[in-house]
C-alpha cells in the first residue's frame, strides 16, 4: 500500500526566505506526483505535476523535483512571499484505477512578513 | 486549466436527513471522478470512484448505501450523503483527470455541516 509523507508538518520563515518543502513515498512506482496549493477551507490549486519519468518541473518562483528511486520530491520556491501562506500537499498516481491520488499530510507554511 | 465546479459551498442539514453535492467539469469531458474527504487539520482521503454509466467504486471502508454516487453525465457526478450524521461533518472534495498529462483537477469543497 501506498504511503505518502510530508516533512515537515509546519513551517514559519520570514518573508524572502526560501521554503523547502519534502514528500517521500513508499512505492516507487509512480506514474506521476502532483503538488498542490490549499488555502484554509478552500479547494486544491494545482502547482507543478511531475510524470514518472521527469526529474524536475518548474514554473515561476516553483521548482519541483523528483528521485523515484528514492521515493522522495522536493518543493522549492524561492523568496518566499506572505501571500504564499497556505498548506501544500504532494500527491502520488500510481496510474492504476484511473488515476487515483495518494496524498500526504500537507505542510502548513506561514511566511512572516 | 480545466475548471471544476461544487455546489453546494456549504450546507447544514440536520441528523438523519439526506444532502447531496454536485461535481461539475465545466469545459471538459469526465467519465471518472474522484470524491474525498477532509477532515480538520488533515490531508484527503479518496471514497470513492465515480464512473460514468457504470457503478462506483469505494475504498476499503466506506459504505457505499450511505454515501450514493451517481455519475450520470460525462460532466455530473453527484455524491448523496443519506442519514447523515455528526459524524459525517467535513469538507467533501470532488477532482477530476484533465488534458493529456493526467493531471488532476479538483473543485472548490463543499463544508457539511450536520446538527
């Protein structure tokens, strides 16, 4: 069974400081790992997907990478702003019965301003 | 991207009435969707599977006559919660697969409120 886990579960950096975010999985079978953004009592905003055979994805202050052989990605973003506050959840596809996510506990980011 | 919609936002319905919510792809096609749950402080946890013109399926421990999917439509899938409960008070988020690289799109939430 698929296990996901986000390290850690909080974090507080003053505002320009870079965040590093981790998410390990136990299955390293992955079809793709997806990163998500989530304000309290609101849905899930994409970020970044990364396919299986993808080391790394970036878009603006984000970059994502992924190790499947360690079962391990990293979310990075740099100088982080107080308007990046939020939980962020990896989740992992096995790519199994249509797509079924498996996701972590979130990590809860306040940046200080 | 792909848009997802819920309605509705949020509900307080009293125990052992029924409630549904609906899960909508506005501009594209879904014959699978997805319905989790959230509680408090924690991450999601899949129900269920909606698929279109077949039955849903359920992960280990759901009850499938308490939580009624029916996906009806290519772009509806509705999630009936029957005698609901106190228990049942969360956050039900509904997703979706969109575009070519899988990936999943989800909707607002709706917050169930049971008295």
């Amino acid at each position: 069974k698929q296990e996901v886990t986000q390290i850690p579960a909080a974090l507080s950096v003053p505002e320009g400081e870079n965040l590093v975010l981790n998410c390990s999985f136990t299955d390293s079978a992955i079809y793709n790992l997806q990163w998500f953004r989530q304000d309290p009592g609101k849905g899930l905003t994409s970020l970044l997907l990364i396919q299986s055979s993808q080391r790394e994805q970036t878009s603006g202050r984000l970059n994502a990478s992924l190790d499947k052989s360690s079962g391990r990605s990293t979310l990075y973003i740099a100088a982080s702003q107080p308007g990046d506050s939020a939980t962020y959840l990896c989740a992992v596809n096995l790519g199994a019965a249509g797509n079924k996510l498996t996701f972590g506990g979130g990590t809860r980011v306040l940046v200080k301003p | 991207g792909a848009v997802v919609s819920q309605h509705p936002s949020r509900v307080i319905c009293k125990s052992g009435t029924s409630v549904k919510i609906e899960c909508r792809s506005l501009d594209f096609q879904a014959t699978t969707m997805f319905w989790y749950r959230q509680f408090p402080k924690q991450s999601l946890m899949l129900m269920a599977t909606s698929n279109e013109g077949s039955k849903a399926t359920y992960e280990q421990g759901v009850e499938k006559d308490k939580f009624l999917i029916n996906h009806a439509s290519l772009t509806l899938s509705t999630l009936t919660v029957t005698s609901a409960h106190p228990e049942d008070s969360s956050f039900y988020i509904c997703s979706a697969p969109g575009g070519g690289v899988d990936e999943q799109y989800f909707g607002p939430g709706t917050r169930l409120t049971v008295t």
